[in-house]
C-alpha cells in the first residue's frame, strides 16, 4: 500500500496496508496503479501551485499570470458565495466547481479570517494555507460521500451552528477554531468503507484501535500528525498545543454513529434539568460535539435538491462496499445490497432513528431559532418525499409482478426519481 509514517512522538504511527486478499486500490474503484500515479502527481503539482501563488501574493509580488485554473468570472461568483456562506442555503457543490475543487482550502482560509482566528492565534498565511491544503488532499476524491466536498459541507454547516445566539455568545476563540478544525478534518482520509468492513476483513486499523472506533481514531491520529507536520501550532506553548490536540480528538470521536445513543441520552438530561452552564468550557466542549454531530449529519435537513444529491453519493458508497463484499464472498453489509435496500428506505430510516431525535434535541437547546426551524422543516418534507418516492417503487414492483415487466412510462418515471 502508500506508506506514509507520520514518525511524531507521541502520534501513533500508521502505515497504509492493504487488507490481507483485497487490493486497497479496489476501494477506489481503479486498477491501474499508473492513473493512481499520475492523478497524485498532477494533484500534487496543483497543491504547490496554489501554495506557490499564494506565497507570491502575501510577499506582494504579482504573478504575470494566474495560477489559478480558474477565470475572473468564476473567482468573482466564488467570492460573492462566501458573502453568504452563513446562510442554510450554501450550495457545496456549486462553491466546489466554482474553486476547482478547492472548496475546503478557500471556504476555511475565509471563515478563519472572518472569525479572526488568523490575527488572535498569530498564524501564519502560509503554513495555514498549506495545511489546509494538507487536509484537503487526504481526502479521496473518489468516494462518492466521504471526500474534502463532505468536509467542506459539514463545515459550513458547523459555521452556522457556531453562529446560534445560544452558544456564539459563550464561545472563545479556542472553542471556534477547534470547531471548524474538527468539522473540516472529522473524515480525512476515509477509505471509503466502514468500521464492520475493516474488522471483518482484518484491516491493520482494525487491529491498531482494537475494533473501536477504528475510523474515528485514524481521522483524529491523521489529523495531529498533519497539523505537527505542517508546525502550523509550533510557536505556541506546549501545554496549549496538547490541549488542542485532545480536544480535536474528543470533538472527532463524537462523530461515531455507535455513540448516538450515548450523546442524546446526556444531552435530554442536560436540557430536561436546565443544568448546561455554557460559561464552563466542560458543557461548552459538550455542545461543540453535539454541533458537530448535527454538521455531519444534516443533509437530510439540506434543501431538496441539496439533501437528494446527498442521499445518493452516500448510498453509492454503500452499494460499492456491498459490491466488494459480494466479490470476496463476504456477508453483506446493511445498507450495502443495491437489490434490496433502496435509496428511500434508507434515507426514511436514518431520518427516522438518527437524523431526527438529534435534531430536535438541538433545536429545543437552540430555543427554536429560525435556523433549527428551518432544518426541521425541510426534514419533515424530505422525508416526506422519499416516502412518496418509495410508494411509487412499490407500487411499480406491484405491477412488475402482474405484468411481467415493468412498462415504459413506469421505468422513465423511476428513472427520472432515481437518477442524480
């Protein structure tokens, strides 16, 4: 596999291996380990573009000719989105194909300007922008969900979260950049599968965490050893350093879905006896995790067209881990069966007993904000729609049944739901 040993003290070690019978590479669905070559050569010469263009403007020099794989027009669109990136609204998407793909890097290097990390922590542009850039490239670009545009979407969402009246008010600078650290960093370098995958299939990360929280902890280890690399944090005490450390890998730990339960039984308490004392940086940390967790998994509270692109790359991943399994003669995962489980019922489900007790914990803490309001409601109406997407599936099964086949107009009509 790509072995790259980040060698700090204190940091676990990992090197990327390969599962004992299935090439790593089949995760991101290629087979020729010289595409994989180019395509990190040609990411990398952007990396040292950008990171070389950048440098040249902070000196004051110019450049004769952009480096940026971008026109005026588009810079201008992408600048005049993040005059509204608070906003529910945001479309990553578009943001991302406005940037070139350097939606990450661009929507963190302007909120840590516009929270005034950048001036409070004494950081420096370059180092700060290169290991944003750092981040960025640990994501594959070829999962469908789990790639730096998810990352950059959890982001913006915990930007807005950061913004609610209840908790901006208590926030000190610390608490917000290690809010959008976390949000930006929370899946970097994912593989693209889940934790039940890499333990059945004997995965060295499997064996490092011992089955616990196994892509949580790689996420949290990745993410240290990147900031200790890029010495972006180095002229600050030690004891500072460590302590943002910790607090990055409590803030990413969080985002478990195994630990659900365990969030929302703490935080019903917390709201049912009225006890968070927000001015404790103890319940502060607590709420950070809580927005975090409802950064991660608010795209069912998106906007229709947002939230269905959303549900789609996800359930592609799924599908792609249940095609491996299938290939390797292992049990199928939930969620992972293409002929089974369909898009709408696993969008109604993870509405239903993951999506909306969270939410509705977060909006009774937030005390009914138009912002919580608002993600209520387009909940309720997705989930809506993917019920009414679901009748017409099995209505149309119902029909394939009796008839044999499924009709013409029936198969445009499922085409035209079902197709990103």
């Amino acid at each position: 596999g790509d072995a790259r040993v980040r060698g700090q003290t204190g940091v676990v070690s990992e090197r990327r291996g390969s599962y004992p019978f299935i090439d790593f590479r089949l995760l991101n669905n290629t087979t020729l380990s010289g595409e994989i070559g180019t395509k990190k050569k040609v990411k990398r010469l952007l990396s040292f573009q950008r990171y070389f263009h950048a440098s040249r403007l902070l000196r004051g020099i110019i450049p004769q000719a952009s480096l940026y794989l971008l026109d005026e027009d588009y810079l201008g669109q992408a600048r005049h989105m993040l005059s509204k990136v608070g906003m529910w609204d945001f479309d990553i998407f578009l943001f991302d194909r406005l940037t070139n793909g350097n939606s990450l890097v661009t929507l963190l290097c302007h909120l840590f300007n516009v929270h005034g990390l950048i001036h409070h922590f004494q950081l420096d542009m370059v180092t700060l922008h290169r290991f944003f850039v750092m981040v960025q490239e640990d994501y594959h670009s070829q999962n469908p969900y789990h790639n730096a545009v998810h990352a950059a979407d959890v982001t913006q969402a915990m930007h807005c979260y950061l913004r609610e009246p209840k908790l901006a008010s208590f926030l000190t600078p610390s608490d917000i950049m290690l809010g959008l650290l976390a949000a930006a960093a929370h899946d970097v370098d994912h593989p693209g599968v889940n934790q039940p995958f890499l333990i059945k299939t004997k995965h060295h990360l499997a064996s490092l965490y011992q089955n616990v929280s196994v892509l949580e902890n790689h996420h949290w280890r990745s993410t240290i050893g990147m900031l200790r690399e890029s010495r972006l944090l180095a002229h600050l005490p030690k004891e500072v350093t460590q302590d943002i450390e910790q607090q990055l890998g409590s803030l990413i730990l969080a985002t478990d879905i195994n630990r659900q339960n365990e969030f929302l039984i703490r935080l019903k308490s917390h709201l049912d006896n009225q006890d968070l004392r927000l001015e404790d940086a103890q319940d502060r940390h607590f709420m950070l995790q809580i927005a975090l967790k409802c950064a991660d998994i608010c795209n069912p509270c998106r906007v229709w067209d947002l939230s269905k692109q959303w549900s789609e790359r996800v359930c592609e991943e799924f599908y792609r881990q249940g095609d491996l399994e299938q290939k390797f003669e292992l049990e199928i995962s939930p969620l992972c069966n293409q002929q089974k489980d369909t898009i709408p019922s696993i969008q109604i489900g993870f509405m239903t007993y993951i999506v909306e007790p969270l939410f509705e914990r977060w909006a009774q803490f937030t005390g009914n904000t138009p912002l919580s309001e608002n993600m209520l409601n387009h909940l309720r109406r997705n989930k809506a729609k993917w019920r009414s997407l679901l009748h017409k599936q099995h209505s149309s099964s119902r029909s394939n049944d009796h008839s044999g086949q499924v009709t013409g107009s029936q198969e445009q009509t499922l085409n035209e739901e079902e197709t990103p």
